[in-house]
C-alpha cells in the first residue's frame, strides 16, 4: 500500500532540511535535482543544507505528499560552487559561523573557503570579528564535521546507513582507522552486527583466516551464541573446541593459544568443574556469581516472628480465605513467613495462588512492606488479578530504561534499592540469570524473597536455569505442592498436564469437559480446521472473541503448523484485506487494520493513552489490535486491552502477528481457549516439557489438533536440553 516502486537514482544540492532524527538518522528534505524541487526521505545521518548528494532507491506516491523519493544507498559530497558553501556553512554545520560571518569567509576567500577551514582555519583571524582563538574553535569545529562526513563515507561502503549512523555514535571520526585494525571489535560493540558480518568487514580489509583476532572473535561469538540460543552459561572444553573448528576452519592449535590470551586478559573465564574445565563469557560468570552470593546472604537471615504467631497468622488468613491450608500449603507459607529466602514449586491446580494470598495477608497483618512482580507483562496482570494487589514485571519493578546503544540499565541497583522488605516472584522458571542478578541487586540484604514457579515448565529463554539450579542445590527451603485439589480434579485439562508431567499418555477421548482432542493427518485439513475453530465454532458455541479470548499455540515457527504458516493463513480467514483497510508491510510481514500483534521486546519508553490518563511501556508478550495505521504519519496504533499506543513505522519491528505464537513466547500467560497443533516436528521441540507448558496456558479450553501420536510421543520424551550452569556449583552442589 501507499504507492508502486519505481527504481531510480537522482542527485542534487540539499535545499531544506525539513527533517531530521538524530538518533537513527531518519530525514526528509528538499534537494535540487537540475532546477526541479524534489523531495527525499530515508535514513540520511548528517545531512546538511548545500551538500551534494547522490543517492540510490525507488519513487513512491504518498498519499498526502505526493510523490517522493525513498533512499536506500547515499553518498553526499562538500558543496563547490559559493552559494551552496554559504548555505552549508549558515545551516549550523560548523560551530561557530552564523550566515553573516559565512557571507564574510566566502567574500574573503571564495571558492577556497572549505580549503582554509581545512587546512590553515588560522587565516580566518584575517576577518573582521574572528579573533585568533575563535578561528582554531572554527577548525576544529569544521575538522569534526570534516571527520563525520569522512567516518560516514568510509563506513558506508561496508553497512547500510542505519549501521553506520551506529558505529559513528559509537566511535566517532575514529571509526575507520578502529575498523581497519581490528573488524571484529564490532561483533562485540555494536548490536545489530554479528561475527559474521565482521568476517565479511574483514575478509575485505585482508585479514588472514587464521588472525589472531579473527579466532579470539570466533571464541567469543561462540560462547555469546552458547549462551542466547542454548541457554548455556558455560561450554566444556570440549565443545568449545569443537563448535570453534566448524565456525573458524583453523587448527586445534590457533583456537588453544587465542582461547589462552583470552583468559590471560581475563575476556573469558576459565573453571573447573568436577571433571572438567569450563569457559564463559565474564558478564555471564559475573551474574551466575554474585545470584549464588546473594541467595545465600539471604538465605543466612534470621527473620524475628515467632513460630505461635505464624500459626495465628495462617488461620486469620484460612477465615479470610475461606479455605482450610493444607500441609505443604501450610509449610510453603511458614517458609516465606519466617525466612530469607523461600521457593514453592509445584503444577496447575495445587494452591501456589492459594499460597501467594496466604503470605500477602501476613504481611499485610504484620504492617510488612511488601512488592510483587513476574517476568513478563501478562504474567503480571494475571498475579493482579488473582492477588488483588498490585504486580509488576520484574523490569518495571527495577525501573529499566533503554540506554543510547540500546542496552538496558536498571535504575534500581544497590546504589538504589527496591523500597520494600519482602518481594514475591511469580512465573520464576521464566527468570534468566542476568534479570535475577538484576533483581537481586536491587533487594536490601536483609530482604525476605519468596519464588514461586513450576520447575517442570520451559527453562527461561536466557541464559541459566535459575529456578531448577536453585531447587537443584537442595540446602534451600523448597517446598513442592503436589496434592490437586478437589476443584482442579474436575479439569481435564490440568488432569492431563499431571499426566503429561509424569509420562502419562493424556485422556484424549472424552467428549464433553474442557479438554477435547480433534485428529487431522493432513496440514491442510489441519489449518482449516484450526481456522473455522478460532473463526465461527467456538465462538459460536462458548461466545468467544475470536481475537482476544482464544489462542493457537504452537511448538515451531517453521512449517505447515508454524507460527509463521498459521499467521498467514488465520489472518487471511479472520481479517481479510477490505476496501477500507489500510496495510503496511514491514519486514516480510503485511500488518493489517484490525490484525492480532504481539509485541516481542520490553519497551518502556513507548507512550500510551487510557481513558484519558497517559503512561509508557508495552511488554513482551502484551496482545493488541491494530485500529489505524496512517501514513501521513507513519503510524501504526495499536490498542493493547485499552491503552492505545502509536508506533512509528521502524519500531514497528518490535511487533508480530499474534494469531498463532510459539510455546515460549506464551510461557508466563493464561488465554480462555487454546488450540495447540499436533504435528511432527523438529525432535529437540518434542518434549515433554514443551507439551507440559503449552497445555497449561489454557483456562477453560483446550484443543488439539493433529496426531495422537505426536502428542503421546512428546509426553513420553522427557528429554531435556542439558545446559551448563555453574550456579549449582557456586552454591556448593550437595
């Protein structure tokens, strides 16, 4: 929508800047191409008026600014002719000259001007109201800009522009000679670029196979990639020999003596554990480090509350509740009420709700400061709507922002803790190892924490196995719920994830209940099936809203039953294109008025509008509709259960089609209906676990479709990706 493409290339004087964004480089200005006014946009960083610039891309129609020319590839020049060096120079570009005092440079030394303010600015004190020290400032101002414009040009010839607006920032006129010494600094130090674009930097600047720098890179991205795509906080010897000689092709020999200058400068750390060595990136080591110092800090305190009172507190809380505790119930509630540190684990139906509300009135009757969170933002609203207290996610809690590079920092730290005494962790097999270190920094040591979670659900999809490791170390207050009560006994589906969790063959044939199995061998009666479900039956027979009440779940992104597939195929049933529906395509996805999205990062920043009251932040995870998308302003609105956000077109990267999601990106969230396909898929995705967690995202319905035998294969595999962890170990593993 919003034009044809039309490839071309134009070049012209920059007349107008009519806009410019500073932090990504976006602008649109007016050029003159040949004496006809043309109007340019795209990511342009450092553009000035008067400059010449070439550029590369395609025409398109606006709908409001008619037709315009959408950069892709620039290169701009310094202007030659004196009108356009008078309008560079007034624009701002160089500090220090103003219109009248650039009148004056150009009438002094004309078509020279730019190779005075290059090579001999002192001659600038030649004119009237420039003094000598004025003059050097001039220069250096001029050589700065000089320098930009050298940096981007360099640059420009291996990134695109936004890159290259991000190495700049990074490393300013320094970029190119940083570069030409050592590409592989830019896989560590700038996001968006990894070790393979840096080979390729690289490989064109000369550097041998086998460089010194070349293998320490390798190590390092092997590692990173250990750590954010497996989950591993460390890798034996052994297979970071290995993965190193598939992704380097040197020898046995290169990877050894780099890996060993990696450690001696302390890059990478090296451990031991039990039979064997161990190697880890130090932010990892770190945070593994300091979780296992802090656990045990305050595991260590002793809380002063009598056990009698405990005991008075808990059937204060049973009548407030109207239920009777039961014996693990009761001593999950001990536990968090009299110590440091407390962990309650255990399935769906076994009280762990039933346990938060119980240590929320105690410390509420006991006047305790207390705050509640969960790694995600529908995590959290759901543990609001269960405690009827607040809850917030974990990044909120610690007050994340993003920095310049795009990293998070957390305003609460030990410099400024959280201000409270207790804190309740909900969903905490969720929690990586960098937000629990996060976390714990922020917590007073002598706070009482309490983690709640199911151990037997996906590990987190960071780093480390906090939860597990924790449970795992066995000298902690653990307290595993195991008894279903009489009112979860009545649900098939946590029936079936009980029987699932223990390699059981879940009940598949009943016909009436909340958990119903629906067999389809061919993908395509399987997507239609899924289709007409979430389309017109369930909707039909439990008045369900299609878009906000039932969700398809499902193991992969790939194939027939992926979520990329079913995406395409459940938009195209549920929200047709239609005369008046706007689109945009971003990425390789069409965005739709009326489309389920999800947003897949934590951005606290983004500004929303409820009910006339206004706020920031959007989750990962969060569900909404798209009710506009206007290209006059390069919006996308998006309406996240009442809080209505504006994303401009490029963050607009930060969201998905929501139809269907993955298994992981639905851990932490409960939905009213689930529809999980049930078809081969890649084996290390046919868990037991994978089934377990998808399972129990469904409320009050679930149903699969597909084959039972993939589903009672699955719940028979409990394999389990091993991750290597050292925090067992800094713990002090029994």
């Amino acid at each position: 929508m919003g034009g044809e493409k039309e490839k071309g290339h134009i070049e012209g004087t920059v007349e107008e800047i009519i806009y410019a964004n500073e932090i990504n480089g976006y602008t649109v200005c007016l050029i003159d191409a040949n004496g006809d006014p043309v109007t340019i946009v795209g990511v342009m960083p450092f553009l000035m008026e008067g400059e010449h610039i070439k550029a590369e891309g395609f025409w398109q129609l606006h709908p409001t600014f008619g037709k315009q020319f959408r950069v892709e590839v620039f290169e701009k020049e310094l202007p030659e002719n004196e009108d356009a060096v008078w309008r560079y120079l007034s624009s701002g570009a160089v500090k220090g000259i103003g219109p009248v005092t650039a009148r004056r440079i150009i009438d002094r030394f004309g078509k020279e001007t730019l190779s005075v303010l290059e090579k001999t600015p002192e001659w600038l004190s030649e004119i009237r109201g420039i003094s000598s020290s004025r003059a050097v400032e001039i220069g250096e101002s001029f050589a700065a800009q000089f320098g930009a414009r050298e940096a981007m040009i360099f640059l420009n010839g291996f990134f695109g522009p936004s890159l290259s607006v991000k190495i700049y920032k990074k490393y300013r006129s320094a970029a190119p000679d940083i570069i030409k010494s050592n590409p592989y600094r830019l896989c560590g130090e700038i996001s968006g670029i990894g070790f393979d674009k840096a080979d390729q930097v690289a490989s064109r600047l000369g550097f041998p196979h086998d460089s010194v720098e070349r293998v320490e890179a390798g190590i390092r991205h092997v590692l990173m990639e250990a750590a954010y795509q497996s989950g591993h906080c460390y890798l034996p010897y052994e297979m970071l020999t290995d993965d190193c000689l598939k992704l380097l092709g040197v020898g046995v020999n290169n990877i050894t003596e780099a890996l060993s200058f990696c450690v001696q400068r302390g890059e990478i750390i090296k451990s031991r554990y039990e039979n064997h060595e161990g190697y880890s990136l130090p932010s990892v080591f770190a945070a593994e480090s300091y979780t296992a110092s802090k656990l045990r800090l305050l595991d260590g305190n002793s809380l002063p509350f009598p056990p009698e009172g405990i005991e008075s507190q808990i059937r204060l809380s049973e009548e407030k509740q109207g239920i009777t505790y039961d014996e693990m119930q009761i001593t999950a509630i001990k536990n968090a009420a009299t110590c440091g540190l407390g962990i309650v684990t255990g399935g769906p139906g076994t009280g762990k709700t039933t346990v938060i509300k119980a240590i929320i009135d105690i410390f509420e009757s006991l006047e305790i400061k207390y705050m509640l969170a969960a790694p995600t933002g529908r995590a959290a609203k759901r543990m609001s709507e269960t405690s009827g207290r607040d809850a917030k996610t974990i990044h909120r809690m610690l007050e994340m922002v993003y920095s310049e590079d795009d990293n998070p920092v957390f305003s609460r730290n030990e410099d400024n803790p959280l201000p409270a005494k207790a804190f309740i962790i909900d969903e905490t097999s969720m929690v990586d190892v960098f937000l629990m270190e996060a976390f714990l920094r922020a917590v007073k040591p002598d706070s009482m924490v309490i983690f709640i979670g199911d151990a037997d659900q996906l590990p987190p999809v960071g780093p480390g196995n906090v939860l597990n490791d924790i449970i795992s170390r066995g000298a902690f207050r653990v307290t595993r719920l195991m008894h279903i009560f009489r009112q979860a006994e009545k649900s098939l589906i946590i029936v079936n994830a009980h029987r699932i969790n223990n390699g059981e063959e879940p009940y598949i044939k009943c016909r009436d209940g909340d958990f119903f199995f629906m067999e389809r061998q061919d993908p395509a009666e399987l997507q239609n099936l899924i289709c007409s479900l979430c389309k017109d039956r369930l909707p039909a027979a439990y008045g369900y809203n299609n878009l906000d009440d039932i969700q398809v779940i499902t193991p992969t992104k790939r194939g027939d039953c992926g979520t990329r597939e079913l995406n395409r195929v459940l938009q195209a049933t549920q929200n047709p294109p239609g005369k008046y529906k706007k689109e945009k395509k971003i990425r390789d996805i069409i965005f739709r008025e009326g489309d389920k999205v999800m947003q897949v990062r934590n951005n606290y920043d983004l500004e929303w509008k409820k009910d006339g009251e206004e706020g920031a932040g959007v989750f990962n995870g969060d569900i909404g509709r798209i009710i506009r998308i206007d290209y006059k302003a390069e919006t996308i609105t998006v309406d996240f259960e009442g809080r209505i956000c504006d994303y401009d077109f490029i963050l607009a990267d930060d969201l998905e089609l929501a139809y269907a999601v993955t298994v992981h990106k639905a851990q932490g969230s409960e939905y009213s209906a689930v529809i999980i396909p049930m078809l081969r898929c890649p084996l290390p995705l046919m868990t037991r676990n994978l089934l377990y967690t998808a399972v129990t995202r469904a409320k009050s319905l679930l149903i699969a479709v597909g084959d039972p035998a993939v589903m009672n294969r699955m719940a028979a595999n409990d394999k389990k990706d091993v991750r290597f962890t050292s925090l067992p170990y800094l713990l002090g593993r029994p």
